[in-house]
C-alpha cells in the first residue's frame, strides 16, 4: 500500500475517473496502479493538440500539478479549455474534469473566468453557476474521503461500464 496524503494527489483527471466509477481513483491512488496508454488515448491526444502557438499549461498549485489542454485570452479573461477527441453519451464526467481544472488553476492564473469542453469538435461553454461549482468541489470532497480511506468506495457494479474496464481485474467488488 502507497504511503497516502489526499490533498497532495487530488487532480481533474482523478475527479473525472470519480464520476465514471468511484473505485477507480481509489485503485489508482491506493495500490499505484495506472492503466497504459490506449491507442485510442494516444490518438486523442495527438488530435486534442492547439494550434501553432499555443499548448498545455501545467499549472502548480497546492494541490499539485494540473495539466491543461489549453488557456486561452479572450477579451481580458483566461478561458481553461479541455479537449476530448471523441464523443461520449455521457460528458459528465468530462464536465466534472474541466471544472476541477478551473478550481485549481484559479489559485494561481490570474484573470481565469471561464472554462470550455470541447468533445468530438463540438465545443460547449460551462455557466460556471454556484450549483456546478458546488457539485464538483463536493465530489472533491467525497473523492478525498475514499483516497483516504484503506477500503474502497462502495458502488454498484454497472455491467456496460465493468465488462470494458481496464481496472476490472484490480477492483474488488468483481
């Protein structure tokens, strides 16, 4: 088991993992497991590149490192964009992702406003209201609390997502 402090490893990529399936982070994060790249991740990346003269931001905060796909200046403000080369039924998790971006990166990039998710080329600007905000920072907090646990979070196996998981074989509720 990994010597484990939760708020030295929260990151957007660990909230976004939450949302889809809670135990995952906690594999991640507990017995220092982490899936290899897929073609289809490499492919994404490739494809999410900015163009020329632009690129990812790696931001420290005191949370630590947060990667961003991109930062962009538009009319005085910071915009943290994340890209995603495909699209999904279900962008929550990426929503989630982007907003925990922008909660970390607002600690140390002035100016930063606003946030965007681009999924498959379609490009969606978030109302980062009071309600979204909260939501994520509350899964923050529900994502510190099993990080910080020896046991991993309770959840109820859904067959769709379990059967093509990667971290199928070092979950323990299978």
């Amino acid at each position: 088991m990994l010597d484990y402090k939760p708020l030295d490893r929260i990151n957007p990529t660990l909230v976004r993992q939450y949302v889809y399936c809670p135990v995952i982070p906690w594999i991640v994060a507990r017995l220092g497991v982490v899936e290899p790249p897929t073609d289809s991740m490499l492919l994404g990346r490739e494809s999410a590149k900015p163009p020329e003269g632009r690129g990812q931001v790696c931001v420290r905060t005191r949370r630590g490192a947060v990667v961003i796909d991109e930062v962009v200046e538009e009319g005085g403000l910071r915009v943290i964009v994340e890209k995603k080369a495909y699209r999904s039924r279900n962008a929550s998790r990426y929503t989630a992702q982007v907003v925990a971006s922008y909660l970390l990166a607002r600690e140390l990039l002035q100016g930063v406003r606003r946030a965007r998710l681009v999924v498959g080329g379609e490009v969606k600007e978030l109302e980062l209201s009071g309600d979204l905000v909260g939501d994520v920072e509350k899964i923050v907090e529900l994502l510190e609390r099993a990080l910080g646990s020896d046991k991993p979070p309770q959840t109820r196996p859904e067959p769709t997502k379990c059967t093509s998981c990667w971290y199928r074989r070092f979950c323990p509720h299978h």
